[in-house]
C-alpha cells in the first residue's frame, strides 16, 4: 500500500529532486541497453574480421584430416571392429555385414575402413539402398565386382580373396542400377533372343 501512495505522491506533486531522480532512472535504463548493443556490434565486426581467418582455419583442418595417419585413426577407433562401428552406427554408411565382433570377415581390413573414412573408397549410406527383387541372372563375386565398379567414381577398395558377400554387392547393383540385367524377369531375356522372324508370325 506504502508503494501505491508513493507513487501517487510522485504522479500528482512530489518535489522535484524525487521527480529528478526518477526521470533519471528512465533515461540510463535505455542508454544501458544501448551500451549492450554497442558492445555486441563491436563483437559483431570483429568476428567478421577475424572470419576469414577461421574459413582457412577449416581448410587446413580438412587438408590434415585428409592426410590423417592410420596411427591418429587408431587413438580414437584402436580396433578394426570400433571403425567398422564408427562407419555404421555413427556414419550411416552401408557396409558388407559383419555381425559378431570375434568372426571378423575376409574384407573387414583396416586400409578398407580407413579408406572408406577419408573418402577414397567408394561407398552409399544407408538411405541410399533399395532392397532388389530377386537376381535372375546368375553372376560370380568376380562379374558382380565389375558391375559394380561401372557405377561406382572411386575404387571399391577390395582385395584379392576378400571380397564382400554376394548379398552387399547384389545390393549396391540394385541401388545404383535398378535395370541390370541380373534383375530382368526370365521372360523378357527369353524375348530378346528370339529372331525377329519368329516375333513377325
């Protein structure tokens, strides 16, 4: 009740040192928010000075990163397996399978993973994949490989005796070529064949 009569005194008569005192209160309250705001453009302009700076600072992070030693790679990911789950579970990329930690396959090497991480090996994320119909035109690993590497802009990174599963590569054809001929239903090879005489009749 104090506070209302006291403003009211304020409002209708108060003395003039009090109406001063007040006048004074509203005055710094604004210049104090503009102080703030000088303060922030000041801080505005000198990120945007110092910005270029840190765009080249990205550039040299991205050149080491490139250059990154298997050595560094293994401080953080110390086993093919903690890469292997770096790619999947943390990457989204869409890797040969490899279910249990103490059954390592044939093509889970280091220098493939790491391949994959630096960006030097070719590879699709999980989003990326479509489930294929069933192949109907039998291949070998060898022929798949090939197929694959038509679509594929950088090396597959396999090597000899360590290719991925029949399953991954039937996949990543599908993905990438919906239209091979592996997946063309039997009827339609059947009708290329046939000479063009018989097609007439």
């Amino acid at each position: 009740m104090e506070n209302i009569n006291k403003m009211n005194n304020l409002s209708e008569g108060s003395n003039l040192i009090d109406v001063t005192n007040f006048n004074q209160l509203q005055i710094q309250i604004p210049s104090a928010d503009r102080a703030k705001l000088t303060k922030s453009s000041r801080t505005l302009k000198q990120s945007d000075i110092l910005r270029p700076e840190i765009e080249q600072n990205d550039l040299e992070r991205m050149e080491i990163e490139e250059k990154v030693p298997y050595e560094e790679i293994r401080m953080r990911l110390p086993t093919v397996w903690d890469q292997y789950r770096f790619l999947v579970d943390i990457k989204n990329i869409y890797l040969p399978k490899w279910d249990k930690i103490n059954k390592k396959p044939k093509w889970a090497t280091e220098k493939y993973l790491v391949g994959v991480m630096l960006n030097r090996i070719f590879s699709l994320k999980i989003e990326q994949i479509k489930k294929p119909p069933p192949v109907t035109k039998k291949k070998t690993k060898g022929q798949m490989l090939q197929i694959l590497e038509q679509f594929a802009n950088k090396p597959l990174g396999f090597e000899v005796e360590r290719e991925p599963q029949k399953k991954w590569l039937i996949k990543m054809i599908y993905s990438l070529d919906q239209n091979n001929e592996i997946f063309r239903p039997a009827i339609q090879e059947i009708k290329k064949t046939i000479p063009i005489e018989l097609k007439l009749l």
